[in-house]
C-alpha cells in the first residue's frame, strides 16, 4: 500500500519541524522536493540521509512517470516544498492532483502539518482574521490591473506575498486600488533578520523606500 505524505517544513528557522515530520522523514523511501540544494541542508542539519527527486514546477512528463512508477511500486513518497507547507504557491496541489487521474491501487495520501507563512503573519497582524483571504504573489506583469482590482472588492483581510523587487511597486498599486489601509508587513519570517511593520500604506511606502531590505513579505492588509 504507497504512500504519499505532504510535510510541512519550516520557512526559516529549522528549529520550527515537528517530530511527526522528522519521523516521516527518516521512514520515507523517497522524498520529492523543489530545490534539492535547499533540502539537503534540513536533511543534513538533522542527519537524515534520503534519496531526493527535484520537482517544481516546470518538471516534464518524465518526471511525473517516474513519480508514478515509483508508487505503483509500492514505494512510499514524500513532498516538500522549499519552506513551510507544500500544495501554498507552489506545485504541490497539482502533482497531487495529477497522481489522483492514475487512480493507483490503495494509495493514501497524507498531510503532515507544519510551518506557514499565512498562519504565522496572521497570528501576530492584531488584525481580527477569523475570516480572511490569500491571494499568493501578485501578477510580475501582465493581469496585475485586474489583480488590484479583484482586491479593492474585498472586504476581509487580505494575505499576499511579494518580493524584495517589486515590494515598493505592490505597495502603490495596492494603495491606488485599495485607498489608504493599515497594513501589517512581514519581513524573513522566523529567520535571523525577521522584522515587522505596523502602520498604513502611506507610512509603508516611506518606510521600505528609505530601508529597502532584502528577501521575502507577507503582506496583510487590513480590511476597510
């Protein structure tokens, strides 16, 4: 009977893994992964010698036959993602998604919960986010009007992600879209140079302006 079991890593500090994770680790036959230099160093930081697979998100069918083979096999698979809790932008949902078609006999599917950025902004926003939504990285280039637009409609708190390039612009789409909104801004969750913002939009873009820090941002804007 294969197994495929989703583990939720950590999204920065290796310490933040639970010990179901580890054991699942450890237990797995093959472990499938984004970047297969990012996973070493979490196997190897706990001593954990596994066989890797790359997988992301511009695998070919080769790939993705060689996944199948592997479980109709009877091997027991496991999927990370770079950091956090795979199938959360990334291609996770879509490979599990695509494995389900070949309706392989008694494959089970597993989740291993652990670390996410949303979950971990959310918890210390101060915002009330007992109803949210995310949306993930906004659009580089094309359909980003239409992206800020579908925004500006929402009246909950909002969850997106962006990067150290195009932070500044994001945060004056959202303000020409959204109107002025308090914010709360995220900066390498969990790592050595984690940092937080709190404030509005306005105060934001004078903010990040001025100290233009690197990384990733969770951004959680605040409803109206």
């Amino acid at each position: 009977m294969p197994k495929f079991f989703v583990i939720g890593t950590p999204i920065g500090n290796l310490d933040d893994i639970s010990i179901r994770a580890l054991k699942t680790l450890k237990e797995i036959d093959i472990l499938l992964c984004e970047d297969t230099r990012v996973t070493k160093r979490l196997l190897s930081h706990y001593q954990i010698k596994k066989p890797v697979i790359s997988y992301h998100a511009h695998s070919n069918q080769k790939t993705f036959q060689k996944i199948i083979n592997l479980l109709k096999s009877g091997k027991n698979l496991g999927l990370v993602s770079d950091a956090g809790t795979p199938g959360i932008s990334d291609p996770g949902n879509e490979l599990i998604a695509k494995i389900l078609k070949e309706n392989i006999k008694d494959l089970e599917i597993i989740p291993i919960p652990g670390a996410s950025a949303i979950t971990t902004a959310l918890s210390v926003s101060a915002f009330n986010v007992s109803r949210f939504t995310f949306f993930g990285f906004p659009p580089s280039k094309r359909k980003r009007k239409k992206f800020f637009e579908k925004l500006s409609k929402i009246d909950l708190p909002i969850v997106i992600f962006e990067s150290k390039w195009r932070l500044i612009k994001t945060l004056n789409e959202l303000k020409n879209y959204l109107g002025e909104r308090d914010i709360f801004v995220c900066h390498e969750l969990t790592k050595k140079f984690e940092s937080f913002f709190r404030g509005n939009l306005s105060k934001a873009i004078e903010f990040f302006e001025k100290s233009k820090p690197r990384g990733e941002f969770v951004i959680v804007i605040n409803k109206k």
